[in-house]
C-alpha cells in the first residue's frame, strides 16, 4: 500500500480494515476492497471526480443515481434529480449500496461444497470446473429426469430474463419468481377484476385507505415520496394495520385491525357505498359487471356486523365511507404490494378492487391509472420442444388460478418433497433467498435434500447459497451491463432505465448473463445465445432510439404527459370487457364470484398470530448483512404487547422463545405497545445459517423457521399469516 | 379427374381442420402450441414481418374462438391445412389459454 495512503487512515478506517481482512483473507483476496476503504490523497476533489449514471439494486424500485467515482472506485451514490420516478431521491438504503460493492463478505470465486449440505465446507474452483461441472449436472438430470426435472428460480432482477431464457432453451417450464412469496395474489385480485394491475397515483388522492400496507417503512417510489407530498397538501390518510408502524404515526387515523379481518372492513364499506347510494352512478352503469349481484351481496356485511369482526367501531367505518365516497374519484384503497399473508388473500384483495370500483376512481387523476408504457423490443429465439418433457408444471393444479408463468414456491417446494407428479432433481437459482423468504425453512431445506443438484449465482453467501452445491459469484448492480427495463410510475407516467458498469466487475465475479451463455455453449445450445448484451439492448431500442439517447445524457428516460384519461372508451380485458364485481370466471371454476368473508381462526389463549413486515432499512435478507444498515439494526427482536409479556412473566430485551407447528427460534423481546396484544411481529432477515454472512450471523431469529406454509387457494401465493405461534422465557 | 381430387383432398383438408378446432378446447398441449406457434407463425406475424404482428394477447379468448371455429377463413389457411389437427389443437390451447382476458395472458418475450 502506498505510503501516503497508509498516513491518511484514520483509526475507524484501520480498524474497519482490519476486521474486513480478517473476514476476507478467509476466503479470498481483499485487496479492492480494502482499497476502496481506504482514504485517498486528494479526496473528493471535484477535479479528479467522475459522475456515472445507474439504478438502484438495494431493492426492486430501480430508482435513478449518480455514482461519484474516483480513480474506478465508488465514494458515494447521489440521487439522480431526472428520475422522475423517484422524485429525484435515493433512500438510506440506496446510499448504502456502495458497502455492498464493497463488501468483504462477498462472493469472490466460484465455489464446490466438499462436505454436507450446509456444513459450510468449500472447495474454490476455476469458472472452467464450475461450469463444466453445472453443464455435466444440467445435462445428466435433464437426460434421467427429462428437462423439466430441473427447476429455475430467479429473483427480480434485470438480467432475470436472461436465466428465463435459458431455462426455455434447456427445455424446462418449472420456472419460478420470487413473486409467489410476495404479491401474486394482490395482481391476481386486480387482473381478474380489472384486466390489469393499475398503479396507484398516491400524489393527486385525496383520502387514501391503506390496509395493512406500510409505505412510509417498505418503500416504494413514487409512492412513499408522493404519500408524503399528499400529505402536505392535506390529503387523509386511514391505515388499517395490527401494528403500529412509522406509516400508522403518520396517518390521520390508524385502526389496529383484527389481523384477517380487513375483507370483513372493505365488504362494509361497500354496503355503506351502496345502501347510501353513494357511488359513482354513471360510472358503475357503464364500466362495470354484477353490480346487482354485488348489492345483494353486501347486503349481509353491515358496519356493526363489522365491527365484531375488526375490531373497528361501526359509527368509523361508516364514517370513512362517507369520506371516502365524498373524496372520490380522488379516492382510493391502496392496492398494496406484498399480499403474501391469508389463505384468501385473492378474496381480500378483490374487496380492495371492487371498492374502487365503486368509487370510479379508474384512470381519474388520484386514483388507479395504467399510464403509456413503452415498450422496448425483444430477441425471440426459437427455443426447442423436448418431447420427452410432462405436460405441465410440477405445481400444476395445486391452486385454482396458479400463474403460469411465475408458478408457487410453496407448491413446487412440496412437489419437489413429494417427488409427485414427476422428480425434480436439479435447481438453480439467481439472486432469490426462499431460504429466508419462504415460510417453512425446514421443508426448504427438506426439499433441497431431495436434490442430486443445486446451483445458485449470486453475491454474497446467502443462506440458499449457503445449502447449495455450487456457488458462483456475480457481479453487483454497480459492476454490470444490463439490459434496458421499462417501468411504470404512477402520476409520473412511466419511463425505462438501464445500468452499465460505473466501476470493473471485482474478484471472479461474472454477471449472470455470461454464465448461461457459457452453459449453454457446453450444452450445445449456443445458438439461443448468440448475442451479447448490446445486440439484447440494441434490439429493445430498436424502435425507440430517442430512449438511448435520454439514457446516455441523462441516465433515465421519462414519458411525460398525462398518466390519466388515457383509456376512455377502451374495454376492458377481462371476460366482459368491463370491471368485473361479480367474476364469471370464478364462477365457472367453482370460485366465489363475489368475496365472502371467512372468519379468520380464533387465537387460543396463550397464542399469538405472528404477522410479516418491514422497516426502511432492510429488504429483506439481502440488505441486512450490508455493514452501513446493520448498524441501524443488528438483530430483529419479536415486538410483543406489554400485556401479555407481563402475563408471560417476559421483559424488554430478555430472551424468550417462539414456537410455531413449523419450528422453534430464539430471540430476544422488544416489549411494545406498537402492537396488539394478539399479535407478535419481527423482521425478515436474521437468524441465518450461512457464516459468509458475518455481521450477521449468529443474530437473532429467522421468521421463515416459524413461519407455517400455508397458501393462498386462488393463486398458490404464500400465506404468511395465518401461522400462530406460543412465546415463552428461554 | 386430377383436379377433382385436388378440390376433394382441399375441402377434406378444411374439414379435418375445422373439425380439429372446433375440438381444441380439451387436451390440447399449449406448451407444446407455444413451440409450434413461434416456429409456424410468427416467421409472418412478427415486427416487420409480412403480416400483422401476433401474440396470445393480441386477441381475447372469445376472439381467438372465433378464428378457430373456422379457419378456412383466414388468409395463412393453406398453412393451417398443412398442420395435423393435433398441431392445431396444440397452436389453439396456446393462444386461448394466454389470451389477453385469459388467467394467464402471455408475458411479452
């Protein structure tokens, strides 16, 4: 190290290094990394300082930045004051972004296991060994087991395509997403009532229900931005949340709801809609279907019979839906995002969708829009029919209206266990943790033992890396080319945005992209990737050439103009062509057409049901390792009501244990009121298996170890909630 | 005499055709439709291709009904007539099971 580099360390910089030598020199050269700790002569001087555009990865917004690099290294990550999508900001998770570049926990080489699954014993090999080594495997499984014997799985990513296409090329349809442990249900409610998933346009509504959602803490943009903005403007904003979250302390009104109740909540708010005839008349006569059916419906659904359910008093629900019609169209129930909690959370959300209905709030300013989405090109490419190959998917017909395309991780993961209809044998995964994200560790694990092989590529040794059998290491969103992605963004249209390397990818690491060309050459199937990533971009700009040039001067491309009005006269795309209150689909398939409340079980005393969430500075598992946001949190602890801890005989911070039918974690107490007494909560990300993840390893408790699989009957969506658990002193 | 046979083995072709469609609703293979539909159709019903540019969510499922009860109408039917009723079958399941209003509407690839 340069002399001059060494004298400008300060002791925080020598210690930092020195801890992450010792975590590095472990497993791999730490020389970059410990060169971008350090302090440089001259730092920060405006001069030698270069800006490069990017997109965020710390989760899946894909907002706008800014990268400040120096000499190839990143000092730090500014927000990109174009992206109009996130309003020109970077949360404190989008900062940190530059210490997961800089990570010494990350993956370095491609790695072998030599001992027992998870045991955590690694042989480093050549890219050469490792993918002959996965080429051998993909090939063997898929000639024993035909190719759908091998499974894919991807996380949200913008080189995902590129695993989807390779899976096709191989020849398999068990391809599945992170989604169906997020929020398959919630887009399955608004496309079977709809024929689309709308965006909210939080910044122009007027009076804002959000059940159970929290968009203060679990960030997305332009939603969390615009929900502030609104409130400025003396927006109101109801939440309906069993805790007592950083968007409920923002809210006009928070009602700590009976969890599973909130279809109970919404029902009554249509009866109160259309008892007082308080709907959008017009609207319901020529946009929608079933509307009389939907009368009768909710005729049953009174306020006070609400009440008892919700726990919310008749004369407020009432109320907020007298409010809420007088702010419509300008009103909303917030759709959400992740709705990965009850067994009918299809039905609940479709409660949610008719709502809106009512209120007409359809492609009006403040309420649901699809805005104008461009629409990049694409390479087709014509993949092969494996006539060997079962019919369908593992996990077909274990849920009434399964996705096809993005399938359910619990109904493959108890196909895969069961060995039914057909073996699966071989997995891949790209930048996905369903050790730690799906309910039910134990059967994931369970039904990675049923395995001869598992592969996953991604940056840092994760817990499903860690149970794997091959390990490669991929670059991080700063360090790769990647296509071009298109999004929407509510009241700002929409837009598209790419990322290209701000600084060399560092160790080993090579992006995904490259991994299933170099596969797919060994399984002599080159030709479907006879491209690289600029043919792949050069083919989506194709018709869109003033996109490549917004990307290069301004790092995003924004569609402007109105985000409403856009779909007047248009019909829907669903069976009647109209909003579909009363679904004669599901009808047909024996579904409710109409949602129907279930009542959610009763909570035996000494019982508590244990909910899903977030706060602002983790997603998930892959940001609670990174060393910038673990010091804000660095062990999840399990939020329990005063009361009952005091029934419990349990303190704030003590040790207690939590018990579900799925397992049994340890973790310390956060005794607190900002939960109800029959409901206990702690965040996603910690208790981990995997010793690659240093600062977190050996922190608290793991939720997916609790967590029972249960899933939703419609969609085959996860069901997180509907696990109860017991809570004792260690 | 020839080209009576021509015309006979023509309106058989139609027949075997339609009768297939009319059909397809049960047992067809959409994956296996997916394959068939890139590798018979899109050559013409792609960007910049001789006809008008295709996918499951062009149409709705009622749509697609209505091309497949009968195909002699098309323009491409010479082609159709030169797929097995199974391959029609196949073709059909695909574009009507990821129509536009379908459960499942095909993701733009």
């Amino acid at each position: 190290m340069p002399e001059t580099k060494t004298k400008m360390m300060s002791r925080r910089k020598f210690l930092q290094m020195s801890g992450a030598l010792a975590a590095a020199t472990a497993v791999a050269d730490p020389c970059r990394v410990l060169y971008a700790l350090t302090k440089v002569a001259g730092e920060n001087d405006p001069a030698r300082i270069k800006e490069v555009f990017s997109a965020c990865d710390m989760c899946f917004n894909k907002c706008g930045l800014i990268a400040q690099v120096e000499n190839n290294v990143i000092r730090k990550l500014d927000p990109n004051p174009k992206s109009l999508k996130s309003r020109g900001m970077l949360c404190a998770r989008g900062n940190a972004g530059v210490k997961q570049l800089y990570d010494p926990d990350r993956l370095k080489y491609p790695l072998l296991r030599k001992g027992a699954r998870g045991e955590g014993k690694w042989m480093r090999l050549t890219w050469d060994q490792a993918l002959d080594h996965a080429a051998e495997q993909l090939d063997r499984i898929g000639k024993e087991y035909t190719r759908c014997g091998f499974l894919f799985m991807a996380g949200t990513d913008m080189q995902s395509t590129f695993v989807h296409q390779f899976a096709e090329a191989y020849g398999s349809y068990n391809v599945i997403s992170h989604e169906s442990n997020c929020l398959l249900s919630r887009n399955r409610a608004f496309l079977d009532t709809y024929g689309v998933m709308p965006t909210p346009d939080v910044l122009n509504c007027k009076y804002v229900i959000m059940p159970g959602a929290n968009r203060f803490e679990a960030i997305v943009t332009p939603d969390s931005m615009d929900l502030m903005s609104a409130k400025a403007k003396k927006s109101k904003l109801v939440v309906l949340d069993p805790r007592f979250t950083k968007t409920a302390a923002f809210a006009d009104e928070w009602y700590p709801i009976k969890p599973g109740t909130d279809m109970a909540f919404f029902l009554a708010i249509a009866h109160v809609i259309i008892a007082e005839e308080l709907y959008d008349k017009t609207f319901v006569k020529e946009m929608t279907s079933g509307f009389e059916e939907l009368r009768e419906h909710v005729k049953q659904y009174t306020p006070q019979w609400a009440q008892v359910e919700t726990d919310i008093p008749a004369r407020d629900i009432k109320r907020i839906a007298r409010e809420l019609a007088a702010a419509a169209p300008s009103a909303m129930v917030y759709p959400g995002r992740r709705s990965s909690d009850y067994e009918d959370s299809t039905q609940i959300r479709r409660s949610y969708a008719i709502v809106n209905a009512l209120l007409g709030n359809w492609d009006r300013e403040g309420g649901l829009l699809v805005p104008k989405k461009v629409k990049p090109g694409s390479m087709h490419i014509e993949a092969p029919f494996y006539e060997d190959n079962p019919d369908d998917r593992v996990d077909a017909g274990r849920a009434q209206m399964m996705f096809d395309e993005e399938g359910s991780f619990k109904h493959t993961r108890d196909a895969v266990i069961e060995g039914k209809p057909y073996p699966i044998k071989g997995w891949m995964t790209y930048k996905t943790n369903p050790m730690q994200t799906g309910a039910n560790r134990d059967k994931t694990i369970e039904m990675i033992h049923k395995l001869d092989f598992m592969m996953t590529v991604d940056i840092a040794m994760s817990d499903t890396a860690w149970m794997a059998d091959l390990v490669l290491p991929a670059p991080s969103y700063l360090e790769r080319q990647d296509p071009l992605s298109a999004f929407l963004a509510s009241s700002t249209c929409s837009g598209v945005i790419t990322r290209d390397p701000v600084v060399p990818a560092m160790f080993e690491s090579k992006p995904v992209f490259w991994i299933v060309k170099e596969l797919a050459k060994r399984l002599d199937l080159g030709e479907f990737f006879d491209f690289t990533v600029d043919d792949f971009r050069k083919a989506q700009l194709k018709k869109i050439p003033e996109v490549a040039k917004a990307l290069k001067e301004d790092g995003v491309y924004n569609v402007s103009g109105p985000s409403f009005g856009l779909h007047k006269g248009k019909p829907f795309k669903t069976r009647s062509k109209k909003i579909e209150l009363y679904n004669t689909r599901y009808r047909d398939k024996g579904i409710d057409p109409m949602p129907v409340y279930n009542k959610p079980k009763v909570i035996p005393k000494n019982y508590f049901r244990i909910v899903v969430g977030r706060n602002a500075y983790i997603t998930q598992s892959a940001s609670t390792n990174n060393s910038l946001l673990w010091e804000l949190e660095k062990e999840n602890k399990l939020w329990i009501h005063p009361k009952p801890a005091a029934n419990l005989n349990i303190n704030d911070n003590e040790t207690i244990i939590v018990k579900s039918s799925a397992g049994k974690v340890t973790i310390k107490a956060r005794v607190t009121k900002e939960t109800r007494p029959d409901t206990v909560y702690m965040d996603t990300g910690y208790g981990v298996l995997s010793k690659g993840l240093t600062n977190i390893f050996g922190k608290g408790a793991c939720i997916a170890e609790v967590l029972e699989d249960k899933a939703d009957k419609i969609s085959g969506n996860m069901a997180m909630h509907e696990t109860l658990v017991t809570v004792s002193k260690a | 005499m020839v080209k009576r046979l021509s015309i006979l083995a023509i309106v058989m072709a139609f027949l075997v055709v339609s009768i297939g469609v009319t059909m397809a609703g049960e047992g067809g293979n959409a994956r296996k439709g997916k394959y068939l539909f890139r590798k018979t159709c899109r050559s013409c019903h792609m960007a910049d291709g001789s006809a008008k540019e295709l996918s499951p969510v062009s149409k709705t499922q009622a749509d697609w009904q209505v091309v497949f009860d009968d195909i002699s109408k098309l323009q491409c039917k010479d082609e159709w007539a030169a797929l097995s009723e199974k391959d029609t079958k196949d073709i059909y399941s695909y574009l009507y099971g990821h129509a536009f209003d379908s459960p499942s509407p095909a993701k733009c690839k």
